[in-house]
C-alpha cells in the first residue's frame, strides 16, 4: 500500500470527502486526490496536517506501521526515492530508527569501530 493509498483508506475509515479533509488541512481537494492517486508525495507541512486530520502517526502515514508497532514494514510498502528505486541508505536508516536504544548503540559501536579500522 502507498502512502496515498493509506491517506485514502484512512480518510473513507473516517468517513471524510476529499472536501471534508480540505476543510480540515487546508489542503486544495485536488492536490488530496493527486497525493492519493500516487501522482505526488505529500510535503512535510501536509504530512503533519494529513496525520493530525486524519488521527495517525507519521510513521503508519509513511510506512504502515505504527512505530510501536513492529521493528519492520508489515505491509511490505518499502520507502523509495523519487526514482521509485528502493534507496539502500533510507531502507537501513528506517530499520536503524526501529531499534530501542540499547541495539541502536550496539550498532552505532560496530559502525565506529569499522570506520575507526578502515581509517588506519
């Protein structure tokens, strides 16, 4: 599911029009139909007034889930780049942010050791 699929199914679960979600964002009701038709991306002012709206996070909005959730994307929609290219840095920041703090540390620690090494 794409994000303009989830603000799709999120808005008819609310029982909104693309009008009814203008009315509450601000957002032009053609602009709603192009986010939720695939044809753009929202931008950051949008997201944060779509998940308020339509009262979710950012996190379901951008990926499914519910950052408390789960550790991964349940509905295998993988994040991608403006190229529709799964971008490999955005897919490890996205598992890297799931992590609680003890493995992100983990992590961060493997990292600087392996830089530390390949800098010498």
């Amino acid at each position: 599911m794409t994000i303009g699929e989830r603000i799709r199914k999120k808005r008819k679960d609310l029982n909104l029009t693309l009008k009814d979600l203008y009315n509450i964002t601000n957002i032009s009701a053609g602009n709603l139909s192009e986010i939720e038709n695939g044809k753009y991306l929202p931008s950051i002012t949008a997201l944060l007034q779509l998940k308020n709206a339509l009262n979710c996070s950012t996190d379901w909005l951008l990926t499914g889930v519910n950052n408390l959730e789960s550790n991964y994307i349940h509905d295998e929609t993988p994040i991608y780049s403006e190229n529709k290219q799964l971008c490999k840095v955005e897919e490890l920041l996205h598992m890297y942010n799931t992590l609680d703090e003890r493995d992100k540390k983990e992590i961060y620690d493997i990292i600087t050791l392996k830089y530390e090494r390949n800098k010498r």
